[in-house]
C-alpha cells in the first residue's frame, strides 16, 4: 500500500460500520489502461524496441483481459526499461507520461464520483494491479487518498528490482491487500461497509467481497454477471450495449 496521504474521519452507516469506497484504477477510472500506456509510451521515448517490446506488451495485456496474467513476470518486463534508466530519469519520464498521456483523459465523470463519496466523508482508496510507480501520480491527479498498488521491491541503494514487494493486488491478492489496509485502518470486515468499483472479471474476488459491487464500464463478461446477480452496472463514461 502506497500511502498518499492520512485518512479523514468517515460517518457510520446505519449498522454502524464504516463507509469504504474503493476504485478499480484502469478502465474503471480511466479510460484506459494506464500500464499498457506506459509501455507505449516507453518505446515512443525510444527506451524499448518498437517491435520486441509491443509483441510482449500485447501477449500481456491479453493474457490479463482473459484472466491468465502471471503478474510476476508481467512486472518483472514492465519494470524493465525503468530500471535502466534510473530513478532520476524514470521521474522525469512518468512527469512527460502524465501531461500527455494520462491528464488529457482525466474524465470530469471520475473525479466527480470519486468527489462524492469524498464529500460524504467516506474513506477512498485506489486498489489496482497496476505497480506503484506508474499509479501513485494518478491516484494524486484523482484526488484519491489511499492506493494500494503492486508494491516494487527495492535494493540497497532503493531503486527498485523488478520484483513484487509482498502480495501483489492482483485477483484475490485484492482481498488479501484490502483486508490489510482495513487492519491498518483499525477496521475489521464487519465494521466495514465496502463499495467497490471495477470493470474486469479479474477483479471478481474483491467485487464478491464487497457489500456493493460495481460493475464498471464492464467488460462485455462482468456485464452479463452484473445483470445475473442483480449488482448495479454503471457505464461511467460511455454507454454501452
């Protein structure tokens, strides 16, 4: 868990537990996917070579849209070309990635739910499988206070080692992540009321674990599961069919 900034006091629900709500980043969020981006974006800097790198990078994104991903070693190739370059340039990189990659597709629709939840005194947190690195600048432009993201080891000298630090937040690694953020929070389940926003079936363990799941601009696959088990669907930035 990447800490953005303390947690606000929140009102409790009428069980008295605790309002929490919790955002799925990539296509939920935004309207993209924030870590395929930056793999674009590496070889448009001339980092990574256009053919080798795109090859991957595609075999991973569709390995992740059909619920295979081997996240180890999908961080493992995303950490890459950043850990060549070195913290100093890998900051000036993502600072370029965010003005003309993320912020031009910042939606008003996000920020304005993220707000209102915000403005009901809820705690909010960003839980995405997407690493630290790439997300924690998003999660800033969001005005998100928590995120918890794919934690990147880090060596001796703390720049990091293209491995994952801990239980990756990735598939029912969410749960486990969230559960945990809970602790650190001094919130047991039962004193939590979940919301939970995502678009993807990878994200069932944690929209299961939720009170309220929400399937978000959903793949054509969560919709379908949306519909069947009555949970509310919510096209965020466009509908869809």
């Amino acid at each position: 868990m990447t800490m953005l900034h303390a947690p606000a006091p929140a009102p409790h629900d009428a069980a008295g537990r605790v309002p929490v709500a919790l955002f799925d980043l990539d296509h939920t969020l935004l309207p993209l996917d924030s870590d395929y981006e930056w793999g674009v974006f590496t070889t448009r800097i001339g980092w990574t070579d256009p053919v080798a790198f795109a090859r991957r990078n595609d075999a991973f994104f569709a390995d992740y849209q059909a619920g295979r991903l081997d996240v180890h070693a999908y961080v493992a190739f995303a950490t890459e070309a950043i850990r060549r370059a070195g913290p100093q340039a890998a900051a000036a990189a993502h600072a370029r990635f965010m003005a003309e990659v993320i912020e031009p597709v910042l939606r008003p629709e996000a920020r304005a739910l993220v707000a209102a939840h915000r403005a009901r005194g809820e705690r909010v947190a960003i839980v995405t499988a997407t690493n630290e690195f790439v997300t924690a600048p998003i999660a800033r432009a969001l005005g998100v206070d928590e995120l918890i993201a794919v934690r990147l080891q880090r060596d001796a000298s703390g720049w990091i080692t293209g491995r994952i630090d801990g239980v990756p937040s990735f598939r029912e690694g969410k749960v486990q992540r969230v559960q945990a953020w809970l602790q650190q929070q001094g919130l047991s389940r039962e004193q939590a009321h979940l919301t939970f926003y995502s678009d993807s079936t990878n994200d069932l363990p944690l929209l299961q674990y939720a009170d309220v799941p929400v399937a978000t601009n959903p793949s054509a696959a969560l919709r379908t599961l949306a519909r069947q088990r009555g949970w509310r669907i919510l096209d965020l930035f466009e509908p869809k069919p």
